[in-house]
C-alpha cells in the first residue's frame, strides 16, 4: 500500500515535545481541528502511521493512538486496501421509523447505493412469518450496500411483497426505500425492531471494507402499514466506527 498523500507539515508545528500533553493527543487535536475548519475534507487520505511517524520523528505507536482517536470519533475510517480516509463523522440514528438514506442526507452527507441484487424469490419460513404470507409465496428481494460521501456504511437485506415493490433498477439506486415506498402511497406507521451486533462474515467485510471477524451491528426491522399489513422485512448491518443508534429512556 502506498503510504498516502503527505499532510501539511504545518498542522505539526510547534509540537511540544517535553510539555505536559501527551504527542498522541497534540497529533489528534490539530488533525481534529483541520477537520473542523476544512483543510481535510471528507475523503482526504492521510498517509499511514510509519510515515507520518518517521517525518515527525515520533513512535508508530504514538502516531496509532492519535489516529485511533479520530477513528473512534467517527472523524477518519481505515478502509482496507485503501488506507485512512476523513469522513464527515459517524451516523447516529435515532431508534425510529426512519430511512438510513434519509438519515445520512439529514446528518450532511451524501448518500449513494449500490444494488447487488434485485430479484423475485419464494419466500422461506422467516420471510414469509414475518410477512404474514405462505410459505414460497413469491416476494421481491433486494440487496443494496449503502455508501456516505463514498465510505461503505451499511448492508441492506430487504423482503417485500410484490405488488408493492414494482421499483425499477435505477430508482433504488438513486433513492431510499421508504421514500420510494411513500411515492406509491405505502404509509408506514409501526415497526418491530431488534438491535444486535455479531462478526462480520468475510463477504460482508469485503463490500464494507473492513477485516473479516470485524463487529458490525445488525438490526432486523418488519414494517407495518397504516392498515397493520406488514410491507417491508429487513435485515441489515452496519460498521460500528461509523454507525450506532440513539434511543432515550424514560422512567416510569
């Protein structure tokens, strides 16, 4: 892998080196900052931790946690066979009835889709259980990966029934499913949902470019419309470096 463009040699100026403040931590604010105030933008690489650490004279390990910070934060993704890019931030989604595509233009970024599969299958039990049809009764299936500002964030599995999903190739690939399934006069009112977080098997950490075995979280989501018919069956996973999901607890 090369090692990446090289950062401003300006952003580390001055750095104290025998001061109370840690060189990981001085490293990750001005990388922050430059973030903040625009001088790296969403998909600018930063060149790899050996690197930067030989041109500042620092240990691999100092530069590591410095860029785990950011990392973590939500502010830079490692992608592999890529390297280390800037992102707007990580998604947090409110635990509502609402769209990941809706969601990510709502937060600033820009939302695209690929469509792995667009196709029409029997429906197994767990399908057809949570539609409330027979079993191998025929039901629309698509697979989308969900990208912001380019960076892989999601894998959305989804079943519908047929006579709802008449959507073509192209609007799935420029559009969110709700808003697609809202234009036809679907009107959802109610979801069950499940949350929970597994490793990634090594397809899905191909196509979100992170390492096999890595966490991801899962949800698992049947809709249901304004007459309690259930429309929409999903069962997605995300990154956890740049997704999670807010809910707020009230006492009783």
């Amino acid at each position: 892998m090369s090692t990446g463009p090289t950062l401003p040699s300006e952003l580390f100026a001055g750095l104290d080196r025998s001061g109370p403040v840690p060189l990981w931590y001085q490293i990750s604010s001005r990388l922050e900052q430059a973030i903040a105030d625009g001088r790296l933008t969403a998909g600018d690489r930063i060149e790899n931790e050996v690197a930067l650490g030989e041109r500042l004279s620092l240990s691999r390990p100092t530069i590591r946690r410095a860029i785990q910070d950011l990392v973590d934060k939500g502010l830079l993704v490692r992608r592999r066979g890529i390297g280390t890019q800037v992102v707007h931030g990580s998604v947090t989604r409110r635990v509502a009835l609402t769209s990941l595509f809706d969601d990510l233009a709502e937060s600033g970024q820009v939302p695209t889709t690929r469509l792995l599969l667009h196709e029409v299958v029997a429906a197994d039990a767990a399908v057809a259980g949570a539609l409330s049809v027979p079993v191998g009764t025929d039901v629309a299936h698509v697979r989308r990966l969900r990208l912001a500002d380019g960076v892989p964030v999601a894998l959305l599995e989804n079943h519908l029934p047929l006579d709802i999903a008449e959507l073509s190739t192209a609007e799935l690939g420029e559009h969110g499913l709700y808003q697609l399934l809202r234009d036809r006069g679907v009107t959802m009112k109610v979801a069950e949902q499940r949350i929970g977080a597994r490793a990634a098997t090594d397809a899905e950490a191909e196509l979100l470019e992170i390492e096999p075995r890595d966490p991801v979280l899962t949800m698992t989501r049947t809709a249901y419309d304004d007459s309690g018919r259930a429309v929409e069956v999903g069962t997605h996973c995300y990154r956890p470096d740049l997704y999670s999901f807010s809910l707020t607890l009230v006492d009783k």
